[in-house]
C-alpha cells in the first residue's frame, strides 16, 4: 500500500483553505484546471490543494498522487482487466484526503472511481464536505443513485440545465446548476476561421465539407470507424464532397489506418487544437459519435447525424434508459435535433441517407439549423463562467459547513 503523502504547500501554509481534488481522467482535469485557477481567483487567502489530476491540473500547479492514467478507464470491459489497481488507488486516495484533513473534497466525474472514494472518505471523516462536480446521468438510467448519493455527497454541480429537476425529483443532493465549459469556448468556436483552414488542406470550394467524429477513445473509434467509412462512401458515390477528420493524438494512428482505403481520402487535423473548430465552422455536415462533440457541434451550428455503438454488455441495459434521447445536445434542446442511430440502426445505408439531405437547402437541414440556434441560451449563465459558478458554489458550500459548526477535523478513525 502506498503511503498517504501530505503535499509540502499545505506543511508550508497551515492556515491555508484545503481543498482535496479528485479527476479520473482527462475531462475531469480539463475542469480541475479551470477549477484550481477560478478558486484562485475567489478566495482571497491561501488555498492548498491535493489529490488526483492530470496535465491541465499540474499547470495550475498541482501535483497528483498519482498518474490519471492508472484510472482513467471507461466502461465494464475496461475496468475489468485493470481493477486490482484501480482498487489500490482508491484505497491511496482516501488514505491521502484523510492525512490532508481538508475543508472539501471535491471528485470530479468518473463515477466508477470517484464515488468509492467519496463513499469510504464520509464512512471514516463524515464532518469533510463532499461535492460532486458533474453529476452521473441518473436521468438517463439507474435513477436510484441519485437518492443513494445523498449519504455520501453534500452538493452537486450540474452542468447540464435539466439536472436540477432531476435531482429534485429523484430525491438526490442539493444542486447548482453552473453552467457547461463548453460555453467558456463559444467566442473560439464563433471565431474559428474555416476560410483558412480550407486554404491550408487545399480543400475543393466546390466541393461541401462532411465532417467526421468518430469518437476520442480507442474502443468509439474501433466500433464506429468502419461503418462510417461505408457511410462516406455510399454519400460521395452520390454527392461529391470533402472529408475531415479530427482526431485526438492517441487515436491518430488508428483512425490513419483505418481510413488509408476510404475515397475520398479524409484530411485528418488535430482535434486538440483550433483546427477542430474551424473544421466544424466549416462544414456543410457532421457524422459524429454520440457525446460531448454534440454540444461542440450545436454551439457551432453545424448540422449533423449522430450514431453510437457500445459493447454487448452494456447493449443488453439498453431497457434502463430513462431518456429520449442519448445525444447530449438533444437534451439540452429539449428536442431530438440530430438524428441518432444506435446498435442494430447504425449501418451505413441509414447514416448515408440521413447525411444526404445535410448537403443541400432542404427542410431537414432549415429545421436543424433553427433548432441550433437556441444552444447558447441554453447553456449560458447570466452572471458568471461556470468555472467560477463552481469555485462560488464550493466556497459557499465550505462556509455554510463551517457556519453550522461542523468540523472539518475528520482525520482517520
């Protein structure tokens, strides 16, 4: 086992705010960042952080436990192989928060690894607050959890507008609702100059631009990128087009040899950088994977079909979902804007038809296209970023704890 390590600028500052941060994986550090920078700027005294993060996290100066590549893993499938070791860093983890004696601890996501610690953290500290920052989608399926998460977390943060009716209405913890990240990116997605980008593929101008998104993790890529490349197909022997890709780095490789035969041949660009947006302002189209991308997607108005495959263990839950929809900008919109093929529907005839009708004036696209254009409203606050809608909801969530007289002196038992 290893040993529970109090961080040095915590020594240094005794008196500083603590706070205990826990991302499984990059989406999750991705808001830690943002995170630790807006709390920065909010608390006017010293604030010591610890625990688990990533790339984003340590620019902000923090240092994890541990790499987040030794939990970052989605899925039953995946989990499986690598769970002694997960289980061992969670054990770390709590072991960690409870040296550090925090004023909060924070999980971030990943439900699968964070929940298990926020559940031994109030078994064996039940004075620490416990906020979730995103909620697991008990909307969706299995809406029980959110009940069973009032033993073991004190506040949520929402990011979707929704989330706080369902909460209520399943009986879940208090709930903020602060706004999706993804708003703090509307001016670099407005902004994106597609122009430039098709003069640097030396893209045809004749020619519209179908954008393709199958997905940023290896087992998205490797069940949808076939299909798709038959759906391209099929839509180019009709419709002469472009196609781009963006692809995450640790799934370039892949995509680069599985899209070598398609014709037309894609131009793949690098998802991590502005090339994503440009691409997206861009297109007359998009054939994505089911996820965050459709938010992307709304916020930059491009009109779309959506498909998804899991694996068979999770494909035989289909019966648990509680939602209309699995495409997050649906929901969002409160509408089934994007088309979704999912499972046995994903097949290359139906994602070619439905892409088809994409590409020219016709009522399927003027009917995505003002659907979309509410997307903004939807996901803006009126105040504040949500970054700093969440460092808010935690320091006001600190201060209402140490108000009631609750300490926060919930070392090991």
């Amino acid at each position: 086992m290893e040993r529970a390590v109090v961080p040095d600028n915590a020594m240094r500052n005794p008196n500083a705010l603590k706070i205990f941060l826990v991302a499984g994986e990059h989406s999750g550090d991705a808001l830690g960042g943002k995170l630790i920078a807006a709390l920065g700027q909010r608390h006017e005294g010293k604030i010591a952080f610890a625990g688990v993060g990533g790339e984003d996290m340590a620019q902000e100066g923090f240092t994890s436990l541990f790499p987040i590549e030794d939990v970052a893993v989605m899925g039953p499938m995946s989990i499986l192989p690598r769970l002694p070791r997960i289980l061992r860093r969670v054990y770390q983890t709590v072991d960690a928060a409870l040296a550090f004696v925090p004023d909060a601890v924070v999980i971030i996501d990943s439900p699968e690894f964070t929940h298990p610690i926020a559940k031994r953290i109030r078994k064996r500290a039940p004075g620490i607050p416990i906020i979730d920052y995103v909620s697991p989608s008990v909307w969706a399926w299995r809406p029980g959890r959110a009940k069973r998460m009032r033993r073991y977390i004190d506040h949520v943060l929402a990011l979707l507008p929704f989330e706080l009716e369902a909460h209520a209405r399943l009986g879940g913890p208090s709930c903020t609702y602060v706004g999706h990240p993804l708003i703090e990116k509307l001016d670099d997605i407005e902004g994106a100059d597609g122009a430039a980008l098709s003069r640097r593929l030396g893209l045809a101008s004749e020619k519209p631009v179908l954008l393709v998104l199958p997905g940023s993790r290896t087992s998205e890529v490797a069940r949808l990128i076939d299909v798709f490349g038959e759906a391209v197909g099929r839509v180019s022997a009709k419709y002469p087009i472009e196609v781009v890709i963006p692809a995450v780095r640790h799934v370039r490789d892949l995509i680069v040899a599985k899209t070598a035969t398609w014709a037309p041949k894609p131009h793949i660009v690098d998802a991590g950088t502005a090339d994503k947006y440009a691409a997206m302002r861009l297109a007359r189209a998009a054939l994505a994977a089911s996820g965050t991308v459709t938010l992307e997607l709304a916020l930059a108005q491009t009109p779309s079909v959506v498909a998804y495959k899991v694996d068979k263990l999770i494909a035989n839950l289909r019966f648990l979902l509680k939602v209309p929809s699995v495409v997050l900008a649906n929901l969002v919109l409160g509408k089934n804007v994007y088309p979704e093929y999912l499972q046995e529907a994903c097949t290359a005839e139906a994602l070619a038809a439905a892409i088809l009708p994409l590409l020219d004036d016709t009522p399927e696209r003027r009917a995505q296209l003002a659907a979309l254009a509410g997307t903004p409203e939807k996901l803006r606050l009126a105040s504040s970023s949500p970054s700093m809608a969440a460092a808010d909801t935690v320091l006001s969530v600190i201060s209402a704890q140490a108000g009631a007289g609750k300490s926060r002196r919930g070392g090991p038992m």
